[in-house]
C-alpha cells in the first residue's frame, strides 16, 4: 500500500490542474459512455479505451453482473448507476466489458466451494440461472467433479470463455429490461456493446450482430 500512498499523494504534482482539459472538469462530466465491467484489478477501463478524465463513467461489481432493475427495490447501486447515467448524463453507450480469467465467473464454472463467501455465493445468483446450459458440464479446474475450494485464480480455457461470453450477452438482455434502457433504445438515442477482453493479450473481442464475439482492428 505504501507506493500506493505515495504516487496518490503526489498526484497532484504530477497533473497540470491549471490546463484546460483539468479545469474543465471542474465544470461538470460529460461522459460518452457508461463502462459495465468486473472489479478485477487487472481490467483498467481508461488504460484500455485510452480515455481521459470524464469520458467514461464506470460500474464495476463481481463478475459484470446487472441485476434486474427490480432485483432488490430501490436500494440498487446497479440500478441507481445506470438511471444516473442515463437519465443525467445522457450517455449513448453502454458497454458489458467481461473479461478472461475472471474469478467470479470461474467460480460458477468450476462449481467452487463458496461456503465461506456466503454474499459472493448469493450475488452470483443473479448470473448463474441464465448460464445454466454452459454451466451443465462443469467440474473441477482440471475437468473433474470436485468443486474447487473459494475463488481460485483461473485459467482462460475456451470452457471459461463459453462461460464469461454467455454471461456477457445475458448482462445486455437484462441491461435491455431497464425501463429506462429500454426507452432510451426505442427512442434510438442508446447503443449497447458487449465486449470479451483477454487480460494477457489486451485483445478485445466484440459482440456482433450474431452473437458472436469478433476481433476488429489489429
Ligand atoms: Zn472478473
């Protein structure tokens, strides 16, 4: 923690506050997109997008999950995230961000002992029915019955990918449920992207049309 501290006590040494783009904020945020991804440490939404400051809001929880806009009243940090974002910032964009080697969807792939996390083992209750046909031939880490222990680092084997994909597109279906998601996309005004990002690579793979996931660019 102590480097931590100290690159954030000298931030504001190392930032020119007195340019334009820094004074500007002070102004307000005028974010182009809301950015749903894990928590895990190693997605870094503005290192990927090379966003600055403001152009990206972000919502970040175990495994990318949103729950239904109705899923447990009105205390929803989810819930309340995504009205913000829409209904204020305006923001025309949405991106589902999952990512390879994810702890939490591994955890349901891998049909981990969750005994001792009992709130991770209840919030992925909102993930785990939808991947039902994914999850069916689950096991070990190894490809064997025994659950693994806790949330285990875990590999990105095409079975992980399955997983974290499908989970990708069942976030967008719910996301899509919102009133007012599902207004904004009647209106035309709200497009919504499911990204696939290899933590290793830095390869983004894009959801198309089809549902499938797809490099573009180089
Ligand atoms: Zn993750």
């Amino acid at each position: 923690m102590k480097a931590l501290l100290d690159r954030a006590r000298s931030f504001r040494r190392r930032v020119d506050f007195e340019s334009d783009e820094y004074r500007k904020l002070a102004v307000g945020q005028f974010p182009e997109a809301l950015f749903i991804t894990c928590s895990d440490s190693r997605v870094i939404p503005a290192l990927i997008t090379g966003a600055r400051p403001g152009e990206i809001f972000e919502l970040r929880n175990a495994g990318n999950i949103v729950p239904p806009h109705d899923a447990y009243g009105a205390a929803s940090g989810e819930a309340a995230t995504i009205e913000y974002a829409l209904e204020v910032l305006g923001v025309q964009d949405i991106v589902v961000c999952g990512h390879s080697h994810c702890g939490a969807m591994g955890a349901l792939k891998y049909r981990a002992d969750l005994s001792g996390l009992p709130r991770v083992d209840a919030w992925l209750d909102y993930a785990r029915p939808a991947l039902a046909p994914v999850l069916r031939d689950g096991g070990g880490a190894d490809g064997e019955d025994a659950p693994v222990r806790g949330v285990a680092a875990v590999s990105d084997d095409p079975a992980l990918r399955e997983v974290v994909q499908l989970n990708i597109r069942n976030q967008l279906a719910v996301l899509r449920e919102y009133p007012v998601a599902r207004q904004q996309l009647n209106a035309g005004r709200l497009r919504l992207h499911g990204w696939y990002y290899e933590i290793d690579t830095g390869t983004i793979h894009e959801l198309d049309e089809d549902g499938g996931f797809e490099v573009h660019g180089s």
